[in-house]
C-alpha cells in the first residue's frame, strides 16, 4: 500500500439524485467503503450528498463520515412537480421535470457549501461525477483547492443510450465542461479512460482505478452462513444450502448478485439453468439482488417448471453478502455484447473473487483484464451461450479446479483490487496537487 504522510481533510461529494449515499445500491457502496478506507488512513472525510436513503423505511447505513444532506430546493422541487403533473394530466410522458431537477441542484450545491466551506477549505475536493453537475469545479475554483472527479461511466452516453430524455447534447456538453476543469479525473476502467480522453482531458490528469472490495469484510476464510441471520431478521429468505435431490447428491450451487437490470445478463439466467438441469439434477440458482427484471425472471423460471431450483434473496445489506458468496460454488458474471464500449468495473466481480468463489464471466472490457482465464477464473466470449454453459460444466464437474481457482482470485484481489489501495492512490494524487 502507498504511503502517504500528509493526513487531509477532504470533502466528498454526491450530487446524484439517483445514488442514496446510505442505501443499498453498488454506488451507495462504492461511496461508502471509498470513504471508509480515507477514514481508516486517517483522513477526515466530510460527505455532501441530495440523497442520503431510497425509502423512509430503508435502515441507513454508516459511513466513516460526518454526513451533510443537501436536498433540492424547494422552488425548483415544486417547479418540477408542477411540470411533472402538467405532462401527466396531458398523458405526455417527457423527462423535463427530473432534468430540471438536476440542472437547478448545481445552484443549491454550490450555495451551501460555499457558507459552510469558505473559512474552512477542504484540503481538496473529492467528486463522483453526475448528470449536469458542475457545482464541484465552481467550488474548487472558489476554495483554489484541487478537484478530483471519478468518473464511473460516460454519463451523457449511457443516459441516451439507456433512458433517452431528449437533453442529450446539453448533458454531454457539461460532463465535458466538468472533466475538462477537474485537477484529475478519475476511472474506473481502460475503456471509460478513453472516454474521458476525447473529450479533450490530458492523458496525463486520467488515473484508472478499478473498483474494489473492504478486505476487512470480503474475503476466502470460512463459511460463515448468512442465511440464518437474514432469515430471523426478515422472516423472508430461505437458507440457501437446498436439502439433498432426490438422485442423493449434493446441490451444486450458483450464483449471482447484483442489479437485475439488462445490462448485466441476468435475461439468461433461466436458460442457463434449464440447460445445465438436463446434466446435473442438483444444480441450484440463487439470485441475490432486485431491481427492474425480477418479476420477468420468475415468470420466465417458472414457465420453465424451474422455480423450485431458484431462490430470489431480494436486496440485501452489503455486509450480510458475503456470507451468502462463500456459498455459492460458481459466481456468475454474464455480461452480455453491447453496442458501446464495455466500460463498467463490476464490484459483483471483485467480491466474488475476494471470497473465494470460482467465476464464469464473460471476456470483455475490464473483466479481461482482472481474470486470468483458466488462473483466476473461467471467461467466455460474451453473448456466446454455449461457451458459457460448458465453462459451468467444466467446474461443476471439477471441485479441485473450482478450488484452485477460487483461491488464486482471493488472493489476486487481496493483493491488487482493494479500497485502501485506491484511497492511498488518490491522496498521493491530490498531494501531488496541492501548492
């Protein structure tokens, strides 16, 4: 780990509507456990964000941070309402209300923190970038402190390509405005690095930082099961170790967390398993995470008569996941082919492989680059079903390659991808920033 003396305060900040600081997304995490290991470098770590939980009935979770909530204002919250219900009452479905939103946060932003701020400078300003934010360079400017912008996926690409609202242009316009001012920009992958390059930021401010894990809470020791402390919590989840099949073997179990979202191939889930029963009887799925395909999903199992072979966990807290990883005996990461760039650095992907468990994922982007195929884990060409069935094969087949590998991945993540290492590296950034 890099060593740096110099201990700062930092101000961290979350405009994003759409990321609850304290809540249970990969985002939310990635916030909090950057933060944690600042924290645990001795830096003082204040987080600004719009929003702190999903729902009022979400439990919160910590943060290593003293936390300041900055809601939207109430004129621009009522002007959009007011929009919102002006398109509804037409039956005109239109994304001007929330972008609104958006764009008259950056005022609000910028107001609060320059009186909070402006006789106690932060030592810098740390940013995870967001749709039309543009608050964090105004501040940087103001403080003259360093601004460092983290850049998890090209925001104006993804919005058009993924929920198209019409203000495409306008939103490119200020991620470049934001990336182009910032004293370092942040990435997560190689792919988003060339993103961020032609747009016209110097190669030499780009860093790329793949996400990690806390190797305080993911790790390979044990087998601690989760199941039982999520089950007398909640009264919902199941233990996930199935009784024995009737054939009398042991299930086989797989697995997958995350967003149930298109983008990371979860559509495949129950073909997978409906070829993969047809060889081995006591094959299992559990699917550890919620999100916008879920009901799709058991629709489909169950269409198949495949139900009784998958557990749906539902959204778990992130530290009861590791419990449920270290059961699993294969860790699915089916990422299908995209029309853009793979430029994502999937966190499910490290914590797989921090717990032990052998992966099957497909060979693109990053994931190339942190699986060693056959080392640390099996790839597949993305979108090539087939190969992605007879790599779960080959490990369901093979306990000692599942072990083998499982363990050189656990140790591989310990060394390279973790949130200390990735803290260290951006205070030796912003010291090598500082006048």
């Amino acid at each position: 780990m890099l060593n740096v003396s110099a201990l700062m305060k930092i101000l961290y900040l979350c405009p994003d509507l759409g990321i609850p600081v304290l809540g249970r997304k990969g985002a939310s995490v990635h916030v909090r456990e950057l933060i944690g290991a600042f924290a645990r470098a001795g830096h003082r770590v204040t987080l600004a964000a719009q929003t702190l939980i999903k729902s009022p009935t979400d439990e919160p979770a910590k943060v290593k941070a003293r936390v300041i909530h900055i809601p939207s204002d109430p004129a621009a919250t009522s002007t959009a309402q007011a929009l919102k219900n002006f398109h509804e009452r037409l039956g005109v479905e239109s994304p001007l209300p929330g972008e609104l939103r958006r764009i008259c946060y950056n005022d609000t932003l910028y107001r609060e923190l320059k009186r909070r701020f402006l006789k106690h400078k932060p030592g810098f300003i740390y940013e995870r970038a967001s749709l039309y934010a543009t608050a964090g360079a105004r501040l940087a400017e103001k403080f003259k402190v360093p601004h460092i912008v983290e850049l998890n996926a090209p925001l104006a690409v993804e919005q058009s390509a993924y929920r198209a609202t019409g203000f495409g242009e306008l939103a490119a316009q200020a991620e470049r405005w934001t990336l182009t001012r910032a004293d370092a920009v942040i990435v997560v992958s190689t792919e988003l690095g060339k993103h961020v390059r032609a747009l016209g930021v110097p190669a030499k401010k780009i860093h790329v930082m793949p996400n990690g894990v806390n190797p305080e809470l993911f790790s390979a020791r044990g087998l601690q099961s989760a199941s039982a402390s999520v089950s007398s919590r909640r009264g919902k989840v199941q233990p996930l170790r199935h009784p024995v099949s009737r054939s009398g073997l042991e299930p086989a179990l797989l697995g997958f967390v995350g967003g149930l979202r298109p983008w990371h191939g979860v559509e495949i889930l129950p073909q997978l398993l409906a070829r993969l029963s047809k060889r081995h009887p006591a094959v299992r799925l559990i699917i550890a995470g919620d999100g916008q395909l879920r009901s799709a999903l058991e629709r489909e199992f169950k269409r198949r008569r495949l139900s009784n072979r998958v557990t749906f966990t539902g959204a778990l807290l992130h530290e009861e996941i590791p419990g449920f990883i270290r059961q699993f005996d294969i860790a699915l990461a089916p990422y299908p082919r995209h029309d853009h760039d793979f430029y994502f650095s999937p966190l499910k992907l490290f914590e797989y492989m921090a717990c032990g468990v052998a992966v099957v994922a497909s060979d693109v982007g990053q994931i190339s680059e942190v699986v060693r195929h056959a080392q640390t884990g099996l790839l597949y060409p993305a979108g090539n079903f087939s190969a992605l069935v007879s790599r779960c094969e080959t490990l369901l087949a093979n306990e000692a390659l599942r072990a083998r590998l499982g363990a050189a991945a656990a140790r591989e993540v310990a060394r390279k991808f973790t949130w200390d290492i990735n803290a260290a590296k951006v205070a030796k950034i912003a010291k090598g920033l500082r006048p």
